[in-house]
C-alpha cells in the first residue's frame, strides 16, 4: 500500500487531487490522520448511503461549483452532468476505507470539476 502526505489547505487538496488522478483509486492511505479535513463527514455519509448528507452536499457545493464552470463557458447541462461525475469519483474514492479527507470537499470537488471541463475542452477541440 502506498502512503502520502497532504498538508492540510489548498496545497493539501492539489496534492490529493493529483494523487488521485496519477493512481486512479489506487489505495491511499495518510501518514498522519489528524489531517484530515472536518468535511470527512461527508466521505463517511457517502460510505454509508446517508442520502440526508448526500443531498446536503449537493445543496451545499454544487451551486457554487455549477457557477465556476459557467464562468468558464459550460451551460448548465454540462456544469451538472460535470459535478455529477465529479461525486460519482469521490464516491468511488470514499468505498476505500484508508481514504480521508486533507482539504475541504468543495475545494476537492472544484479541482476534480475544472479537470474535468479542461478535459472535456480538449477533446472538443481536437474533434473539431
């Protein structure tokens, strides 16, 4: 099992984040566990189908996170099936039970949505 080390902040989520895209859901576990982020509630309440959590994420972070991607040219279709996909990857992370939290869920859930919109970007333009 591989180990990392997340400061805790912005730099702590990046580090996550690109963790996370380089592994793929590989295991992760933290070095020290009094990093993690106090909205690891929300990884548990994904762990364990707390569909009260659940919405409260969706009301809590996607709209900010839905107004960043128009911002960056997305229409609203996108900017949900974007954010979904975005809690679909978190969840599959969350099924890992060495998984914890290093920086505040909508930070996280903000990286994994830009990557995915530049991402999305990119192959738009190489279509056409």
């Amino acid at each position: 099992m591989r180990s990392i080390f997340c400061y805790p902040g912005f730099n702590g989520c990046l580090n996550l984040f690109n963790y996370y895209y380089r592994t793929e859901f590989s295991y992760i576990s933290l070095l020290q566990t009094s990093l993690v982020h106090a909205d690891q509630q929300y990884i548990e309440a994904l762990r364990q189908h707390n569909s009260q959590q659940i919405e409260e994420i969706y009301r809590l972070f996607a709209p900010g996170i839905k107004k960043f991607l128009l911002s960056k040219g997305a229409d609203a279709e996108e900017a949900g099936d974007i954010f979904q996909e975005a809690i679909i990857d978190v969840y599959k992370l969350a099924q890992n039970k060495s998984f914890a939290l290093t920086c505040p869920l909508e930070a996280f859930l903000l990286l994994i949505c830009k990557r995915k919109w530049i991402n999305q970007v990119e192959k738009i333009k190489e279509r056409g």
